[in-house]
C-alpha cells in the first residue's frame, strides 16, 4: 500500500494529521497550513522525507529526500516544505 492510496482526497484536518502521526509507519507527519486543512504535509521516517501537495487529481509527492546518506533531516524537511508551498501556490 503507498503512502497516497491511505489518504482521502480533500484537504487534512489537523486530527486526520494527529491520527497519521499515531501511526507506527512515518516518524513525523507535518501539516503546512498552521491551522484548519492542509493541503500540503511533510512526511518523514529513519530514511527519507517527503512533501505532499493536495492537486486537482489528488494527493502528489512533489520531493522526496534521502536522509540516509550526508543529507541531514533537518534540511530534507526544509526542502520539501519549500517545495510542497511551491506546488500549492502553482494550483
């Protein structure tokens, strides 16, 4: 099962973003709107970190980061913010 084919195909809500975070599969779930629905979220585990945009045809990742190699977590969650506020000013 991919990451997108859990989520429903509307903005999040900060309990649906609370409930991913509950989950044993991401280390980190960000939501990018501070408050209300999201459009946009950062997901991270041990390896990777990923940007989420909420487009017309539904939920995309718009970057992916390796964190495995000299690529810090802390600047993979940097870029993919950056690119999912991107891909939401695009819409």
């Amino acid at each position: 099962m991919s990451i997108l084919s859990t989520l429903p195909n509307r903005a999040l809500t900060e309990r649906d973003v609370a409930e991913l975070n509950r989950t044993d599969a991401f280390s980190l779930v960000i939501a990018t709107a501070e408050s209300g629905p999201t459009l946009g979220l950062i997901i991270a585990t041990e390896r990777w970190v990923k940007g989420l945009a909420l487009t017309g045809d539904g939920w995309e990742v718009v970057k992916t980061v390796d964190t495995t190699d000299k690529q810090t977590r802390f600047d993979g969650l940097k870029r993919c913010e950056d690119a999912v506020v991107a891909a939401i000013k695009k819409m």
